[in-house]
C-alpha cells in the first residue's frame, strides 16, 4: 500500500519534453537551422514579371549565427526558468527595443545588464541582445558582399573584416559564462551545505525520541526542528528521495512513539489534515489548468508541499492521500497524452519535411537554359521555403539531419543559377552595345516632324529594345532613361502637335470636368463600391483631354476616387473596431493568457506588415526600367498605402489591448 511520502512518478522522458517545450530558446531554434533565404540573381534590367519573391529568413540566420561555442549559455536553471514564467509587460517592452538597438548599442546594453543585474535574472536579454546583434552583423555582412561583387571581385574571394564590436560582444559572453559558472557552483555549495544541515536535523529528530524533557518541551523542540526544515533550501537532487523517506520515518516516529500531551497532537494531526485537503483541492483544480505543461510543474510544487505536511490521524490518512493520488494521476496523464501527441505532430513534420526535401533536390536537378526558366524555378524553391517555415521542428535525432539536407539542395541550386548568370556576362555586354547603338538612333529622331514615318521608325526601335536580353545593373537604368528620354521628347512634341488641332479632346475635357462634379457631390455612403464602378466606366469611356490637361484632371479624378475609398473604408474601420473591442471584452473575461496571445498575434502581424512595407518600396526601384512602369508603380504604391492602414489599424488594436489591461491593473 502506498504511503503520504510517495510521490506520482512520471516518466523521464516526459519531463525534459517539458522542458523542450515551456523553455524553447534560441539554442532550440539554432538547433532547427535556418534555412537559406533565396539568393537574386544578378543585376539585371529584367522586367517585373521575371523578379522573384524572396523569403526572409534574417531572423533564422541570426539565430544561427549566434550559436557560436563562444557565445553558448548553457541549460536553464529552476531559477532562470522560473524569472522566464514571471516575465512581466515591461520585461517584453524591453526585449522590443533591444530589436530597435544598433550593434554597438546592443554590446554597451549588455555590458551594462552584467554590472547593474544579478546574472542569473538576465538569460532572456542576453538572448535576445545576440540574435539582434547577428541579425545587424549579417546585413553588414551581405551588403558588404554586394559591394565586393558589384565592383569585379569574385564571391569566393570576399573575406568579412575583423568587428571590434563582435569581439567585444564574445568579451563580455566569456564574462557572463564565467559568472554563471560561479553562480551555479554556489548553488551547488549551497545544495551540499543544506544536506548537511538537514541530515543533521533528522538526527536531532531521533535524540527527541529518546530525551527525558518534559512533553510540551518536547514538542516544541519537535515543532523547531520542523520550521529549521522547511527554511532549509534545496539539496543536490540524488538524495532528495532518501532524505525526504528519512525524514517522514522519523517524524512518523515521534507521532508514534513519545509520549507526548494528546490534545497538542490532535492539534497538529488536524492542522496538517486541514493543509492536505487543501494541497488535493489544490491538485483537483489543476485539471482545468490551460497550460499542460504549467498544471505539472505546479503538481510537483504540491508534491513537495505534501511531503513537508506532517501526519495526520490513521483513519483519514488512505482516504486523504488516494483522493491526492487520483488528481496526480489525471494530470500526468494530460501531460503524458500532450507529449504523446507532440511527438506524433513531430514525426508528421519529419514527413512533410522529407517531401519538401525532395522537391528542392529534384529543381536542381532540372536543366535549365532561359532566365525564364530559372526564375520560374526560382518562385518553385522560394514557394517551397516558405511552406518549410510553417512546418514546426521534426523530431530532435532527425531535427539536424533533414535541415542539412535541405539547405545543401538549396545551397546547390543557387550555386548552379549563380554560375548561368555568370555565363552571361559577356552577353550582357554585347546587349549593352546594342541598346546603347538604338539609344543613339532614336535621339537622331527625337527632332523628327515627319510624325508617321518617324512613329513608326521608334515603335520598331522598341520593339527590337524588348527583344535583346538585360545589360549589367550598373548601365541598366542609364541606357533605359536615355532611350525613353528619345522616345518620350518625340511623342511630347507630336502630342502638342496634334492636341491643338484636335477639338474633341476638348469636349472630352468638358466631359471628364461634369463628370467630376457629379462624382464630388454625389453620396458614397449609398452607393458604395457600386457606385464607384460605375463612376469609373464612364470615365474610362470618355476619350482623351488636351495633353496639357491630361496630368491636371487625372490627379484631380484620382484625388477624388481615392476619396470615395477612404470614406467607405472609414466606416468599415469603425465597425471593425467595434467588433474588435467586444472581442477584447471577451477575451477579457476569459482570461489574461488569451488577451496576452491575442496582442503577441497582433504584434507579429505589424512586424510582418514593416517587412511587406520594406520590400514593396524597394521593389519600386525595379519597376523604373519597365516598358509600364508609372502603371506598376501606382499599384505597388496603392499595396503600400493599403499595408500602412493595415499595419495603424492593427497598433491601434494592440494599444486597445495595452489600455484595457493598465485599467486592470489600476
């Protein structure tokens, strides 16, 4: 029969599952590997149809370059896991601006957590100070690299200069794992200082059964001794058992054998009856415990409480520790079930990511002869990246080998699109001859008045311009603005020419002006989208207006549509808000974790919208050499006009969030 000092085993392997799982830290993640993000191709005039999207993989190759030896921390301890659980709002508004800091900021911040804080209350800072230093340094890194290239030099030759702020980041890393080396041997000297104690209190405990004072003496000693017990901190973990099954006999023999005043026993026997109904309602309530891995580690704080209550009378103690077993045993089941199904989506990953494995390794092994056909094959690996970030970790023995895998087939399929593009250098000299050659016919023309013959001629130029294939990056937009100013100085003056022999462009403009008038009055609040549609058919179908109006009345319709818009989405804005503040009410009410998960979902879609924003707005630079550019433009700039009110409306959600949870702290 099991006694009250047993404890509900579970098993090991279940234990440091939880520990994977609540403690998943950057060495965990470096452990993953990163996956590298897609390489572009050289720089080229290529049009925008041919660009590829590239997957961001700076926070995983950050995570990985950190993962140096010299900047290893070591496991967790109880005490740096425990300072992880209480990490309060300020504790995350610090570790956001830490992401905010330049590398030498980052290095004199950490330089400062050593002297100003104990070492072991810093672990997530200076976690977070290394992926955001790495993050900085491979930029420098890769733009450093661009520049080598870009200016003749071979990608393997390129050697990164020594970083006097790396070095002293590792300086201080030493300085960090040498202090926490000395804290964890002082805990140990602490652990074997508290044994000795505790041995020595459970010899006091056997002199008490044996000593000739008097009763309440006796039993106050008794009471001492158990107070010296629980003050005492932690021994090293392989005598905790026998010294808690120790203790408990000999505690068991006092109750039993001194003879000692009844009522005063009756008196403890109740207290501690009173103390373990509470630890099983206690253990009872930890089934509704969201956090599986959270309602363990506090079942194990109970079991540790159990064992410091002393006994209590024979006829309740069976009953009182089965009803404790019972919710033990619930909850270490819930926890054995979590991992279980954990591994099972573990296994699945390893399966998903073998199949993605396959896929990259079968793109390189495709030949590929166009630009068309490496920058499909480009978008094929990249879509297959980005899926590769959404599939968790596979299983930790397999977690390395399948990374690797998939990296060499990347690694392979860039180098082999890095060597066609290389192949290309001479023809993209030749291609620069040739447009430079066009540039130089259509300025002879540019004068022209013979407007037929001479439209014709440049139409021809242009489309022998799209037929010969990208020049280097470095002429690219160069020759792309001398022959477009060309064409455009011919145009312009044909244009002129014939806008003033040309009255129905006039009645257009007395059209397009009406129709604008129309739309300014008219009530877009009725009419919604429809209404808009419409109002653009009919502007579509009037022709065209003198050229010197043309910039005038289109800025003018455009101001008034984008008008139109921003009314209806400002009162589609407001109802979204509505319903976001009563889903912030039942959150609310539903407790402080889903309101927490909700505002962390909030701010990692305003970090993906920043990096949307960022990549839009360098992808302008591109369009500027397309045959449509200023159409293109205007899209991408309407994606980032859109991506900003997006990303206002999502901080604004997030400061609801912040507002709602400083009135309940108040």
């Amino acid at each position: 029969m099991a006694t009250e000092k047993t404890n509900i085993p579970v098993p090991e392997e279940h234990v440091g599952q939880a520990e994977d799982v609540q403690n998943a830290t950057v060495r965990e993640e470096a452990a993953a590997a990163a996956v590298p993000a897609a390489e572009t191709a050289p720089e080229t005039d290529e049009t925008a149809e041919e660009a590829v999207e590239t997957v961001n993989f700076d926070e995983e190759n950050a995570v990985l370059d950190a993962a140096q030896p010299e900047l290893d921390m070591g496991e967790d301890t109880d005490e740096e896991r425990a300072q992880a659980e209480r990490s309060d709002a300020e504790t995350a508004r610090n570790l956001e601006d830490i992401s905010r800091l330049d590398k030498h900021r980052l290095v004199e911040l950490f330089a400062s957590l050593l002297e100003s804080k104990p070492v072991q209350q810093i672990r997530r800072e200076a976690e977070a100070v290394k992926v955001a230093f790495y993050k900085l340094h491979r930029a420098e890194y890769e733009q450093h690299k661009r520049a080598f290239v870009e200016g003749g030099g071979a990608a393997e030759d390129f050697a990164s200069q020594p970083d006097a702020d790396e070095a002293r980041l590792k300086e201080l890393f030493s300085e960090y794992r040498r202090r926490r080396a000395e804290y964890l041997a002082n805990i140990e000297r602490e652990k074997e200082e508290n044994l000795k104690t505790k041995l020595q209190i459970i010899e006091e405990l056997k002199e008490l059964v044996n000593g000739s004072e008097t009763m309440n003496s006796t039993f106050n000693t008794f009471r001492e001794l158990q107070q010296r017990w629980r003050d005492t901190g932690l021994v090293p973990q392989a005598n905790v058992k026998e010294l808690w099954e120790t203790y408990n006999l000999h505690v068991e023999n006092f109750y039993n054998y001194i003879k000692i005043n009844k009522e005063l026993r009756d008196l403890d026997l109740k207290r501690n009856y009173e103390a373990k109904v509470q630890l099983c309602e206690a253990a009872e309530a930890l089934v509704l415990e969201p956090s599986v891995v959270t309602a363990f580690r506090k079942l194990q704080d109970l079991h540790d409480q159990w064992r410091e209550t002393g006994p209590v009378a024979n006829e309740y103690k069976e009953a009182l520790w089965e009803r404790f077993k019972e919710a033990s045993t619930r909850i270490n089941k819930q926890h054995q079930e979590y991992f279980e199904k954990i591994k099972e989506e573990q296994k699945h990953n390893l399966e998903l990511k073998t199949e993605l494995c396959v896929k990259a390794e079968e793109l390189t092994s495709e030949i590929l002869t166009t630009r068309k056909e490496w920058n499909k094959a480009s978008e094929r690996l990249i879509e297959i990246q980005k899926v590769w970030k959404t599939i968790g970790f596979a299983p930790q023995k397999d977690n390395a080998r399948i990374y690797e895998r998939f990296r060499n087939a990347c690694d392979r399929f860039f180098e082999q699109k890095r060597e066609f593009y290389e192949q290309l250098k001479s023809e993209m000299d030749t291609n620069l001859q040739l447009k430079t050659e066009i540039c130089e016919q259509a300025e002879s023309l540019q004068e022209s008045e013979q407007w037929k013959k001479t439209t014709d001629e440049l139409i021809a130029l242009q489309k022998r311009w799209k037929e010969i294939g990208p020049v280097p990056r470095r002429y690219s937009d160069a020759v792309w603005k001398r022959f477009r100013a060309a064409c455009d100085r011919f145009f312009e003056r044909k244009s002129a020419h014939f806008s003033g022999v040309d009255a129905q462009h006039e009645e257009n403009l007395k059209a397009k002006l009406a129709l604008l008038e129309e739309m300014e009055a008219a009530d877009i609040a009725e009419g919604g989208f429809d209404m808009i549609k419409e109002f653009q058919r009919r502007w579509n179908e009037i022709g065209f207006v003198p050229i010197r109006q043309k910039d005038e009345v289109q800025k003018r319709y455009r101001t008034v549509v984008d008008g139109m818009f921003a009314a209806l989405r400002g009162g589609e804005r407001e109802r979204s808000m509505d319903r976001f503040r009563s889903k912030v009410s039942d959150l609310k009410s539903s407790g402080d974790k889903r309101l927490r998960f909700e505002r962390d979902r909030l701010y990692n879609k305003v970090r993906q919208l920043e990096g949307d924003i960022a990549t839009l707005e360098n992808n302008i630079g591109f369009f500027a050499r397309s045959k449509n550019a200023e159409a293109m433009i205007r899209e991408v700039e309407a994606k980032i006009a859109r991506a900003k009110q997006e990303m206002a409306d999502t901080i604004e959600k997030i400061k609801l969030i912040d507002s709602q949870q400083e009135q309940e702290d108040k």
